[in-house]
C-alpha cells in the first residue's frame, strides 16, 4: 500500500539522548493521525524531521511512495507539507492577507499586489469555512482566529499534509470545536493530518488512529474508534492513569488572600487588570479561567510582586502586601508556581539541588553562619527528590538536562515544602504528560486538604473543573463570572462562553 506519509526506522540521537529510536509511521491520505506520547517521548522531534528543521541519523522519509530528503522547511513545504507550531509564526503588525502570503507574494510590476492577495485570500478563507478579514491587523485578532490565518498559510501554499502541534492549547471550548470542524472537512477534500496533542478526550474525539510513543519508540498505534484513554495512557507511562482524582470535603477557614479593586496598567496606560477583588481562603482552591491575554498573567504578577499596582490593595492573611517587595511577601505566607519554569521558575544552568534550596538559602539548616551546609543540601534536596518521584541521575545534575515533567516537580517540590498559606499556582501542567499530571493534581489536593488556599490559573478546563472549589472567569481584565464546580450547569461550554465574554453576570463576585 502507499501511504500518503511514510517513516521507516527513523533515528535521532542528541548528546546523551536517543530521541527516535528506529521508528516507523505509516499514515494514510484523508486520515486524521493522532500523535501522543509522555514529555521527552520524541513526538516533537519526529515531526521536526519530518518538517526538514531536523535531519534523521537514520531511516526514510516516504511522501505517496516516493523517497524525500529535506534539507530545510522549504524542502518540506515544496513538497505538501505544512505546520501550524504551538506558538503561531505570524507577524502581529501585518495583515491577514500579509502574513499568509509572506515569502509567496503575489507581484505585479515588481510590486506586491495587495489587493489580488485580500481577493484570493477572501476565496480561499470562503472555500474552507476559515472565517477571516483579509485585510485585519493580526495583532489585533483573537486567537482563535489567528490559527485559521496559520492554516491559510498552508493552505494557501497547497499543504496537502498538515502537522498541527498542541493545536488547541489556547482555545475556547466553542473555538475548539470549530477548528475539528475545520479538521473533518479538509481531511473530506483529502489532506492528511497529524494532530500532536496531550489532551486524550481531543485524541477521541477528533482522530481515526493514534500512535503513541513512549521512550523514542512507537508503543502502539490504536484504532479511535476500538480503544479507549485508559489504555492509550497505559501505552503512554505503562502503568494504570487515574484520571479522576477523589476530591474530599474540607473545612472553608479564614482569608488566606484578600484582592480589592485591583488595577493594573501598562505603559501605554491600558488597562489589564480592572478593579478586580477576590478571596482565597483556607482549605479552598480558588480557579481562575480564561482565554490567554485577557489579564490573567498581570494579576498573578501583581499578586506575586513582579508588577506594580496602579489601585486597590492586597493582603496575605490580613497582612497588607499591596506594595511590599518579592521576600516580604514569601515571608508572610505567599509561594508560586509560575506558568514559565524555564525562564521564572528555575536556573536552568544550575544544579538541581541548587533550584531546590532557593529561598531556604538563608535559613538553617541549609545556611550555618552564613555559610551554605552541603551536607544539609544534600539531606534537604534528597528528601524532596524522593517524594517528588524527581528523575534525576544525581542531586548536582544540570537542571536544563531534565524533561519538562521532572522541571515541573522540581519547582512544585520547592515551592510546596515552604508549606505557606497560600500557593499561587499558574498553569501547573502545562506541557507535562499524564502521569505527572495525575501526581500534581493529587499534591494539590494534598494541599488544600492540609488546610492551605490555593489560587489555580489554568488554561485547562477540565483542569479547572476537577479542582477548584470556586471558579472565577477573567475576560478583557475583569472578573466576568464566579461558578460553582458542583452545579449541573457548570459545564467546559458555559465556561467557555463566559471566555468568550458571550454572557457575563451582573455583578462582580463579592469579596
């Protein structure tokens, strides 16, 4: 048979690394192929040789039968492939019509031809239901619809593979659903599609087959439509997935965290945080939805000290905090998990111990006479490694060398052995696979169980769901809506709709 997509024996190796260990792939025109696997399985790089950004040590790349070799994307791109990356590759002060053109210009006298670009950018959106504005600044567009300008780039190219990579990470439920609707279509007319995601329901609902890598190897590939996520997971960590963690009734305490009115500005003078209040208390998870950019971020960072507020006040267990420094706040009882580890959360140049003591540094025993105790690092570090399941080879270990689900333990760890009153956490599994998700999920609880607040920012609904006590929903800065996880109503299509800023209530939440 000849597949529309064919890899035979593909292997890459890294210094220290075997990321593709002989694999092959076999995908078949019109199919829509779904690729997971754990946090370092080697699903990325596979499709980056694919793509031509990586070139394999060895193996074939076979397009409808015939023998390619890419030297570069547009070796890949000249033969009808396309790929939408994880964060768009667009130029957010052009247009629409700009950005999909760029690099196949359509000229008339040596000039660009904007307008013959709109019209055939505006015929092409109208074929396949893309609903765009040609002529729109991308800066200005939701996300959502700068995806469709991702996929009109290749479809305007006459991708007749398409590679999407996490492609709804930062989608509404109701954005979601539009894109599989576009997916079904263009897999009808005939192009073939691999869709990398982490999001199982996704994989069930979307795909005609999975493959699942695990350890630069190919585990399996499944048939959608005869298996299930229980045993795709099992292919994935090889071991049983709880994917619904038994959530106890606690005792609601005393505020923990007090935000009123608060306003943040950035320097232009636009407002992205605007008068918001809220409050977390003792033994509650309090989560905050929404889609990415809509004040989410500058609210955590005021919050956490690394933005300065513009009105309103905040207090960490009755503590006003509004403009103290970073320490002060640690001090009275605020640790964070931020949603970038490599670049906020870790020194990734460092050790793994030495990620590990930072903010005990000062304190005994790691620090003796202001001079650090190696032997208190090493017993202090080896304890965390040990109940965090943290894979390392040994405490010294570069941290930069680990995957992104052991990164993610080493600042959870971290963070969680302050044991303050109140955790921050943005984003805590993000890019981390469903092993490790099940084990930060169930310290959260831990934590909150221990009788600690906990403030959850996620992208991930279900996430949201399955954890918060409280849902709050932040659309353009403010705070659009509060719900109760437990009601029937509380659904991933109302939140998303709230998201959306589609219907809001007519209060702010109370205080």
């Amino acid at each position: 048979m000849t597949y529309a997509i064919e890899l035979r024996g593909i292997v890459k190796r890294f210094p220290g690394v075997l990321a593709n260990d002989h694999i092959d792939l076999q995908v078949e025109k019109s199919e829509i192929r779904a690729l997971v696997g754990e946090n370092g399985a080697g699903k990325t790089t596979l499709m980056r040789i694919l793509y031509g950004l990586y070139q394999p040590d060895e193996g074939e790349i076979l397009l409808d039968g015939n023998k390619q070799v890419f030297h570069s994307p547009m070796d890949a791109i000249r033969t009808g492939l396309g790929m939408v990356h994880q964060h768009f590759m667009l130029f957010p002060s052009l247009s629409v019509s700009e950005n999909i053109i760029f690099g196949s210009e359509i000229t008339r006298a040596g000039f660009v031809d904007i307008e013959n670009a709109h019209s055939r950018v505006q015929q092409l959106a109208d074929q396949y239901g893309l609903r765009v504005d040609p002529k729109a600044r991308v800066g200005s567009l939701p996300v959502g619809v700068r995806q469709r300008v991702e996929i009109l780039k290749m479809l305007y190219r006459e991708a007749q593979t398409l590679i999407l990579d996490e492609p709804t990470a930062v989608l509404t439920p109701q954005e979601r659903d539009g894109l599989f609707v576009i997916l079904r279509e263009l897999a009808r007319q005939g192009r073939t599609i691999i869709f990398i995601t982490h999001k199982l329901n996704e994989v069930m609902d979307i795909s005609d087959n999975a493959t699942v890598l695990r350890g630069g190897k190919v585990s399996g590939t499944l048939k959608t439509a005869e298996t299930s996520p229980e045993e795709i997971s099992r292919l994935m960590v090889g071991r049983e997935v709880l994917f619904r963690i038994q959530k106890s009734e606690t005792v609601i305490g005393e505020p923990v965290l007090g935000v009123k009115n608060l306003e943040v500005t950035n320097e232009a003078g636009r407002r992205l945080v605007k008068d918001v209040s809220l409050t977390v208390r003792q033994g509650e998870i309090v989560g905050i939805a929404g889609v990415a950019g809509n004040g989410q971020s500058e609210l955590v960072e005021a919050l956490t000290g690394l933005r300065t507020t513009d009105g309103g006040t905040i207090h960490i267990q009755g503590t006003d905090i509004t403009h103290a420094p970073v320490d002060d706040r640690r001090r009275t009882g605020l640790t964070y998990i931020p949603e970038d580890r490599g670049h906020v959360g870790l020194a990734t140049e460092a050790s793994v111990s030495d990620n590990l003591i930072m903010g005990y540094h000062r304190d005994q025993p790691i620090s003796r006479n202001l001079l650090l105790s190696n032997p208190s690092i090493r017993a202090f570090s080896q304890d965390l490694i040990d109940r965090f399941g943290i894979k390392i080879s040994q405490i010294r270990e570069k941290t930069a060398n680990l995957s992104g689900g052991n990164l993610q333990k080493v600042v959870l760890a971290r963070e969680l052995a302050h044991n303050s009153a109140l955790l921050i956490a943005e984003q805590p599994t993000r890019g981390v696979d469903v092993g490790s998700i099940e084990f930060i999920h169930q310290e959260l609880l831990n934590y909150r169980e221990a009788g600690k607040g906990i403030l959850l920012i996620s992208a991930e609904l279900s996430e949201i769901l399955a954890l918060s006590d409280r849902i709050l929903v932040m659309y353009e800065g403010e705070i659009v809506g509060e719900l109760e996880p437990k009601e029937p109503e509380t659904t991933e299509e109302r939140l998303g709709l709230y998201m959306a800023g589609a219907i809001r209530d007519q209060a702010v939440p109370a205080v």
